[in-house]
C-alpha cells in the first residue's frame, strides 16, 4: 500500500514497524494504532529526533516518542538499558517504550489499552471503545504533549491509522 501524504518513504515502514511491534505484544488494534500516532505527533516517525529545547538550546527530549533524558530516559535506561540520547534502532526504542509502559506508565498502558470515555449524553455511561479514545487516552495519559487541544486531535488522528491498518490487513489477505 503506497501512500503520497508521507514525507519519505522510510515512515510508512516505522509506522508499519511500530504497529506490529504491538501488536505482538498483545495490544489491541485501537491501541497499536495509538501508539503509530504517538511517534507520529512526537516526531514525524523519525527515531533520531530532537526536541524541546531548553534555555540553554539544549535537547531535552529524544527518539520517536520525544523521551525527556530526566526522569523518564534515565528510568528506562535503568530498566532495560536503551540509551534514547543515542537514537538506537527503531525496535530498541520500541522495547524501551514497551518496558515504560509495563513499569512506571503501567496505568497508562491499561488506559490506551481498555480506557473508555464517558458519553456525555448519558450520565454515569461509557462510550464504546474505539480508535479515537484509545488516541485521546495515549495522549492524556502517556505522552501527555503541553499543546492544548492534542488529545482530541490525536485521537482523531488515530481514526485514520486505525483505517490505514485495517485496510492494510484487507489488501495482504487478498494477495
């Protein structure tokens, strides 16, 4: 499946990469879709990325997730031992995440993972899941960007993954 709206060709296959990655770890389809649009809205699928700058101009946040070095980078550097200042490989920074998710941001996987929103036309109700809250529940609880508004337009956002994966299944199980 080819796609225009790429800006090089290498994204399409990260975020091929990033969806299967967990989905062998068992995340639901909602969920890994979320997470392809995490790295996508933290650095455009670009696992050598560096961002948010302090005073000094210095980096602060690496890799396809945007990993600020303190606390988070250096708690999963004593985890698992990925140093993300160092731009490992695609699949490093995935197992990185991965053991984040299972240690200091465990709520966080069980939210993008089960958490529903509530359906504002019927109090004490939930939504039914689907792509767009497994997106909102990733960004307020996991990469929790300082933009105001993200949660809703990533969960968006993951709407369009969440097809683009669905329609990638459909066409390799025709080939």
């Amino acid at each position: 499946m080819t796609n225009t709206w790429l800006n090089w060709p290498d994204q399409q296959l990260v975020a091929e990469q990033i969806y299967n990655f967990f989905t062998n770890k068992k995340l639901d389809h909602y969920a890994s879709s979320s997470l392809v649009t995490m790295a996508e809205g933290e650095s455009s699928f670009r696992h050598d990325a560096l961002g948010d700058k302090g005073k000094d101009g210095v980096a602060q946040a690496f890799g396809l997730y945007q990993i600020h070095w303190h606390p988070r980078g250096e708690a999963i550097f004593g985890g698992c031992r990925v140093d993300l200042r160092t731009f490992p490989p695609v699949g490093d920074q995935l197992q990185a995440i991965w053991w984040e998710l299972n240690n200091p941001e465990h709520h966080a996987l069980l939210m993008i993972n089960t958490g529903q929103l509530p359906d504002p036309k019927t109090p004490g109700a939930l939504l039914p899941r689907d792509a767009y809250t497994a997106g909102y529940m990733a960004t307020r609880y996991y990469e929790r960007p300082g933009a105001p508004g993200q949660a809703e337009k990533r969960g968006q956002r993951t709407i369009f993954w969440s097809d683009y994966f669905t329609n990638l299944e459909k066409a390799n199980a025709n080939i």
